[in-house]
C-alpha cells in the first residue's frame, strides 16, 4: 500500500513544509490539490506546467529528496452546478487537473461526480435523498441525463491521456453509493471514471465500506483513510440526517466554495463528527479496510484527509498516521 496525506489541511504553509511534516509522519505521498472548491494553493506554476516541460520539471525537483512523492490529484467541486459561474468553473477545473495528471506522470484525479439543478432555469441544485414521489424521479431522469452527458465527454479526455478519475462518495452529489456509480459507468460506458472510496462519507449513512470495496472492486481507484463518530445520544433524536447548520456572516472565517456560496457551521452539538483515525473505528477495523483495498490494487494510493476539528493540523494527522502505520503492519503480519 501507499499511504499520504491530502494536503488540504497543510494549505497554510509552503509545499515543501508540507512535505517535511508528511515525510516526518513516515508516509510517502501527498495528494495535492488541483483547484474545485479548493485553489490550488501548493501548484503556484499550475499554468506554466501544463505549457512548459522546464516548468514542470522545476515542480518535480521540490519532491526531490523528501521521501515523498506525488499520490495522486484531488480537484472536489460541483462541475454540473446550475449556476455556470460555479459549474463552468469547476468543471474546467476538473479537465485542467486531468491534463496536469499527465502532465505530472500521475494517473488519478479525485472529483465528486456534482449535483445539477432540479429543472431547466434552476439556480441551485437540488438533492434528491430519497425519491419517493414521482416527481423526484422525474428530477432524477434530468440529473441523470446532465450527468452522463458531462461524464462520458470527460471519461474520453481522461481515457485519451490515461488518467482514471476517482469520484468521491460523497452526499449532496448525484453519485453519492455503489447503485449510483454502476448506474454511470452504464450510462456512460466509462472506462476510467469509477471511485475513491473515502469511508467516511459511507459511515455516517450507515455503509461499511469494507463492503463497499468488495461490492465495487476494481472500480475502486483510491482511497481517503477518514473516521466518523457517531455521538450516539444526539443521533438518537437528530438521527444521521442531522442539518442544524449555521449560516457563517462575512465577518466570520469562512470558506468559499464558488460564486458567493459558502461552507456553514457544523451542527452543534452533532449527532456524528469528521475525527481522525481510529476516534470511531479502531486499527482492526482499518486493518480490514486496507486489506480490501490491497485485494483490488496492492498499490492502492490511500491518503489521510484531516477534518477533525478537536485536534491541530499536524496533530490531528500524528493521530491518524500512527493509526494507519498499525493497520498496516497488521496487514503485512496477516497477510
């Protein structure tokens, strides 16, 4: 296995700090952000790689001696949001971060699939979490016609360059479990559009994602190493569902997430959190997820994404790396 760190959480200092604190924790990669919700913070020449081999080969000399090596691109946003402002954006995002893969001799881009609007002239898309009604199947019919419009054109651009394009399982997008990934790929006819499997949007709906990797296999292109907890008294009566989110003012810290939409206040107190490795689900379980993973790809690229809002930056990734390092000595003893 190749385990890293997504380097989102290490925005707030330069990429070979970055680097050192990855190479500190005794992991090899670092998934770098390549733009989407997210700017591309630590690709400073992002223009001038995807034009000039000097350009790039004066990127690749950073990694040059740290003991860690690029693990993939990772380039989240909403490519089929109604608001073009938004969609357009990241969707461009999403091409560019694919020529810059190959550009940078990486082979995955992670994505989320996106979320249209709910009907032609909508400004704002429209999740549809359990289509009961008729008319939510209608919604769906036109999601889905978007969808795989957008994707069969850029599982070709990612084919021709030999990029595969890992979306992410994540809710409030249309691809958000296994049904939706194969109902794609059919649509589609894909061939290097299929999964990162972050586990961590699959626990909190109530998925093992061992399951899911076994359901999936070879689909599976990535993986994020994040843990949820569910605070079981909350969950009891907010359920997993739980949306008391708070609207953050322009005078508080908040994150832009395209056009003038922005990130909210996590619920308070949640019924589930985002914490790090091993805070929900202990090193045998991790142990059987990396075992799943490495069933399908010994070379599976697995990344930590820090979230956890009870511990620091480097901290918080200390917590999850040690954890990770277990589960994966554990492996290499059981195997």
């Amino acid at each position: 296995m190749k385990l890293g760190v997504y380097n989102a959480i290490l925005h707030d200092r330069p990429l070979p700090e970055a680097l050192k604190v990855i190479a500190d924790l005794g992991l090899t990669g670092i998934e770098i952000n390549s733009g989407g919700f997210l700017p591309p913070v630590h690709i400073p020449t992002f223009d001038d790689i995807l034009e000039s081999d000097a350009a790039r080969d004066d990127y690749l000399a950073v990694f040059e001696g740290t003991g860690v090596s690029i693990a993939g691109l990772n380039c989240n946003g909403n490519p089929l949001h109604p608001n073009r402002t938004i969609g357009d954006k990241h969707a461009e995002d999403i091409r560019r971060s694919i020529r810059l893969a190959n550009r940078l001799g990486q082979n995955r881009v992670v994505t989320m699939s996106g979320l249209p609007g709910g009907e032609p002239g909508a400004t704002v898309p429209n999740w549809i979490v359990n289509a009961w009604n008729s008319a939510a199947l209608d919604v769906l019919d036109y999601q889905w016609k978007i969808a795989a419009d957008f994707w069969t054109e850029t599982d070709k651009l990612a084919r021709d360059v030999d990029v595969k394009v890992a979306l992410e399982l994540h809710p409030q997008n249309l691809v958000f479990n296994p049904a939706d990934v194969r109902k794609l790929v059919e649509l589609t006819g894909a061939t290097h559009v299929g999964v990162e499997l972050d586990a961590s949007h699959l626990f909190w709906q109530q998925m093992d994602p061992v399951a899911v990797i076994r359901e999936l296999g070879p689909l599976v292109f990535q993986a994020a190493a994040k843990d949820v907890r569910i605070n079981t008294e909350r969950a009891a009566i907010y359920g997993v569902l739980d949306n008391r989110f708070r609207r953050l003012s322009p005078d508080e810290n908040r994150t832009n997430l395209g056009g003038d939409e922005w990130a909210n206040e996590w619920p308070k107190p949640a019924a589930w959190d985002f914490v790090a490795l091993g805070k929900g689900h202990d090193v045998a379980y991790w142990t059987e997820f990396l075992r799943a993973l490495h069933d399908v790809d010994p070379d599976m690229l697995v990344n930590i994404e820090h979230e956890d809002v009870e511990l620091g930056r480097v901290e918080g990734l200390e917590v999850a790396a040690k954890v990770l390092k277990e589960a994966d000595a554990a492996l290499a003893v059981s195997a």
